[in-house]
C-alpha cells in the first residue's frame, strides 16, 4: 500500500487557499507517496479548472515526485443529490461530471462523492429528508451518472460519512450492487464508521468494491466530531484494519484525512501524520 494525504489537511487547505505546488512539495518532503486534491467553487482546482490547468499540476507533482492518487470536495455538503431543490440536486450532478473529467486529466481513478445526507451533522438548519426518499434519489443519482464515469474511465467512490444513511456495511453493499456499474464503489473511511460499528468488518464486507481508503482515527468517548484525532490516538484496532485490508487483497492508496487542524503549529501534523502511518502500515 501507499500512503497519501488529503489536501484539506494542510494549513489553509480547508479554506481553498493553500498553495497546490506547496501542498506537493510539503507532502514530498513529509514522506508521502501521494496527494488527494479537493474541488472547489473556485481556486486551483475548481469548476472552472482546464484541461491545461490540471496538465500544470501533474507536471509539478512529477518534478515534485508525488503522485496525484484522488479528488475530493466538501461541496456536496451544500449541494447533493438528496435534497428537495432540483437545483441543488442539478450543481451536485455538475459538480460530480466535474470531478469526473478533472480526475481523468489529473490521470487518477477515483474520486470521492457523498452520495446523500438525512441531514448535515454540523449544520442544523440543513434539510432533513426521509431515509428512504434519500436512498431513492441517491440511486437513481449513482446510476445517472455511472456512465460518466465509465467514459471518462474514473471511479466514483461514495464515501461513508456523518450523512446518517448507509449505516451498515451490508446496506452499503447492497446499494451498490444496485447501482450495478464497475466505475461505483466505496471511498471507505476508517475513522468515519467507528462510533457505529468496525471498520474491519465493513473492509471484508465490502470487499474489492472498496475504490479507495481514508485513513483518520476516532476517540469513542469523546463521541462527536472532537473525537477524531491523531492517527494511533484513537480506538481504530489499526491491526486489524490492516488484515482486513490485506486480506480483500487491497494494495492502492491509503489516504490521512487529517481535520480539524491544530490550533497552533498545524503544519506539525504533517510530519507526525506520515510518521504514524509508517508505523500502521508495518502491521
């Protein structure tokens, strides 16, 4: 396996404001195989980003010696496709052909898609939708779509997130099978499933539908979203989220997802991220 980091992980990635080229090289210089990008309304990498503009990246990555590995965006947490307004439902389609054509300039595989949310944790005045009528439209969304993604031959990875829906590995599975398309599958979040259930049951269920892994770390005590905290800090049983991913036979990136960042000195977590992974990945 590789190890990769997210940028949102670094000083002003969550803000869009962090410098790509900066992102790479401080990523290199960690000890990091590989960099996960994020899409945003506007920036380096954004809605309105070229064919051109993303050939510049890779040219950096390769003079740097990174590897672009995936895209994310914290975009669907304002527009997805389980929400009442067609016209958010209509951006979160735009926003995922985006991602999609991006992610195939960058020559990557996956990118990362909330499928839907019941609500948004962190947002109470966010719509609440019914279960089913999210799983519905979540759906019929993911099989849209699933031929965009085969033409321009890049995954989507629907990731297991505080979106209270999908909430069990098998249900999981079930959707997308579903769905039916080999370009659908799971962005699989080890830290994300722990205050409900095991991420290494959800490994072995899930099985090679698993496209791509974020790596974070969770505190059960804590149980809300101050709990996520250093990798090996938490109660992750990295050991056996190891076999488990080991033994389905996954050998792509493993990418630290590292927020909320540090009040002071956060670009320490950088180096102490790549530390701790090197230590996981040894088990």
């Amino acid at each position: 396996m590789k190890k990769a980091i997210n940028y949102w992980s670094f000083p002003g990635g969550l803000e869009g404001k962090k410098s790509v080229l900066e992102c790479l090289q401080e990523a290199k210089a960690a000890g990091f195989d590989g960099v996960e990008l994020a899409l945003f309304m506007e920036g380096e990498v954004s809605m309105t980003s070229t064919k051109e503009d993303m050939e510049r990246i890779l040219t950096w990555a390769d003079q740097v010696g990174v590897k672009i590995c995936s895209v994310a965006t914290g975009l669907y947490w304002d527009y997805n496709f389980s929400s009442s307004d067609k016209g958010k439902v209509s951006m979160a389609k735009d926003i995922t052909v985006k991602l999609l054509e991006l992610a195939s300039y960058l020559k990557v595989d996956t990118v990362l898609v909330v499928p839907g949310a019941v609500d948004v944790f962190f947002n109470p005045a966010s719509e609440v939708v019914p279960y089913d009528v999210v799983y519905n439209r979540c759906l019929a969304a993911m099989k849209e779509l699933a031929p965009v993604a085969e033409k321009y031959k890049v995954s989507i990875g629907i990731e297991n997130v505080w979106n209270k829906f999908l909430l069990s590995p098998i249900e999981t599975r079930n959707f997308v099978d579903e769905v039916g398309s080999d370009y659908v599958g799971v962005y699989f979040d080890v830290g994300n499933v722990l205050r409900t259930g095991y991420p290494e049951h959800w490994i072995r269920i899930l099985g090679n539908r698993i496209k791509k892994v974020h790596f974070k770390d969770f505190r059960l005590a804590c149980g809300n979203d101050s709990g996520f905290v250093d990798l090996l800090e938490g109660d992750v049983n990295w050991l056996e989220v190891m076999k488990a991913l080991r033994d389905i036979g996954y050998d792509d990136y493993v990418v630290a997802e590292m927020i909320p960042h540090y009040t002071h000195c956060p670009e320490a977590r950088i180096v102490i991220t790549s530390h701790a992974m090197d230590s996981i990945l040894l088990l």
